[in-house]
C-alpha cells in the first residue's frame, strides 16, 4: 500500500495533464507482453508490424517486464498541462546525469543498461533517438484518437473537483485509490508499503490509456508527485466508427471524404485506402491532400511507406456525427 499524506498547500496545487512520453513507456509494457493487454490488441498488431526492423533494445530494456518500478527519468512528470510529444522528449534531453544514474541503478543489468551506464550522454541521445523513432511509428499516428480520449477524462476530473471536492475526486478515480478525511490518498499496490508526505509540491493526475490493471506513481524528488490512471471510456478506444457517423459527416465534407475519414479507424496508406472505399489509388491522394489542408488528417513516413491518420479536429467531427 502506498499512502500520500496531502497539506492544504497539495491540495492547492493539484493539477491534471496529459504525457505523450508515459505513453511511450507505458505502451512498451503492453507490446512487451501482450496477453495481458487484450484491449489493445488491435494496436499491437500494427505497432508491431511498424516497428519491425527498428533497433529498441536499450529502450526496451528500461521497461522490464513484470514491472516492479520504471525510472522516472523515462518520462518525467509534465511541468504544463497539454505538453506535445517533442517538449517532453527535450525535457529528457536536457535531464541531470545524476538522475538517470539513480534511475538505472534500479534496473536489471542487462547489456544495454550496462553500456548506458559507461557512457551516459551517449546513452540519453541513443535513448531519445529510439524514443522518437518509437513514437513515429508506434504512436503518433493514433495520437489524436488517444488524446481526445485523455482531454475528455481531463474535463469531467476537472468539473468533479469543482463540485465536489478531493474526497468526491478519488472516490471516483479509480477502485484501488481512496481518500480518508485526515488528507491520505491511498494507493493499492502489492509491491510498496510507504507513507510519503509530499511537503506542498502538490499532485499531478495523469490519464494513461496504456497503463493497464495498475495505478503507477511517482513520489521521489526532483519530482512532482505523480499518480496516472486509466481513463473513463478506455474500452471505447479502438471501436471503428458506424455507419450513423459516417452518414452524418457527409453532408459537412461529403461522401467520398466522410468515407475516407472512417476507413481511417487505423492509420493507411493511400493504396489501403482505395481498397477500403473502394475508390482509385489518385482520386483518394487528391481527397488526402484536401483533408490534410483542411487539418482532418495528417502524414507520416515511415520507411518507405506514408500513413495518413485522423486528426483531433477529425475525431471530433465523428463523434458529433454520431
């Protein structure tokens, strides 16, 4: 059990966010061992097809598992609210010596820990590189989908704790989080049993769609107490939009458009595409080069293939059309 004692000054600065980079790490445990992850199996398929070839080793060897505990310094806990991909990852790159040394003490000595361990600045670069080739291929694409699903946890956290209060807060956030009237969140974990003040630094509630049966937090300055859970309508992630949302996007985009915007359930390329709809290969480049202007899709390379993928903006039209 791992129990957070919170002042009226932790209180004061709860605050809630977003982490593309936790993403990263926590979707890594979900590939690693993909049987105990069945909601993500739809993303598994296609992370891993896009991933093969790519050399992860060491990034992969700093997310063990089972999972004990992950060094923070993998994904340290966002200092703004809605942080992009590439402002976490600068944030990595930028991080002391002395704190990702502390963080690989704690690891299984694996070969590529021990060579990152001899030469730290060149381990942190070679970690970011694989990072970021992780992200574009793993992740960015299906961003937008992920993200609106986090904003909206986001919102209705927000509107909870304006009427109600912390204790009406952790009542709701998770089964194995709770909330006594002496200011003590507790945090069901059979692996730790610690009380930890947090001195007025506050709390940091993040939302982790890949973060699976377990409540991850982090307590251990330099940090700010973090505490990242699963999202309300988690298991709504990866359903393909029907047949009514596609029938209500035609008439503000039209129908080859509002076809094209659904096929993209997952992210394609222009030839997968023109099977799905049905369409020709340059009648659906020309529609592509119409949703990428107009903000709906976007493009990613990776390789020698270009995957387009629904944007925010996109997601959003969809479910509204619903």
């Amino acid at each position: 059990m791992i129990e957070l004692q919170l002042s009226v000054a932790d209180l004061a600065n709860t605050r809630f966010a977003l982490s593309p980079l936790w993403e990263v790490v926590a979707s890594i445990r979900v590939l690693k061992a993909p049987g105990e992850h069945l909601l993500h199996r739809r993303w598994v398929g296609r992370a891993a097809q896009r991933l093969r070839g790519a050399d992860l080793r060491q990034l992969f060897d700093l997310v063990p598992v089972p999972t004990a505990s992950l060094p923070a310094f993998l994904a340290p806990p966002p200092a703004t609210s809605t942080p992009d991909f590439g402002t976490e990852l600068a944030a990595v790159r930028a991080l002391d010596t002395g704190l990702i040394r502390d963080g690989l003490e704690a690891l299984p000595p694996t070969p590529a820990v021990e060579r990152f361990r001899e030469d730290v600045p060149a381990g942190l670069e070679r970690l970011a590189t694989a990072i970021e080739t992780y992200w574009e291929a793993a992740l960015a694409p299906w961003w937008p989908r992920i993200r609106t699903l986090c904003e909206s946890d986001l919102l209705y956290r927000s509107r909870v704790l304006a009427e109600g209060g912390a204790r009406r807060l952790f009542a709701d956030l998770d089964p194995r989080v709770s909330w006594d009237a002496g200011g003590t969140l507790r945090i069901e974990n059979p692996l730790f049993d610690r009380t930890e003040p947090l001195g007025g630094r506050g709390l940091l509630l993040v939302p982790s769609v890949f973060g699976g049966e377990r409540i991850f937090s982090v307590s251990a300055e330099p940090w700010q107490p973090t505490v990242r859970y699963s999202p309300r309508g988690l298991g709504l992630l990866w359903r393909a939009p029907d047949r009514e949302a596609e029938a209500g996007l035609v008439g503000v985009v039209g129908p080859t458009r509002a076809a094209l915007l659904t096929a993209l359930s997952e992210p394609a390329t222009t030839t997968e595409l023109a099977t799905r709809c049905r369409l020709s290969a340059g009648g659906v480049s020309q529609q592509l080069r119409l949703l990428l202007r107009a903000g709906l899709v976007t493009r990613h390379r990776i390789g020698r293939r270009v995957l387009y993928a629904r944007t925010l903006a996109a997601e959003s039209l969809l479910e509204a059309g619903e």
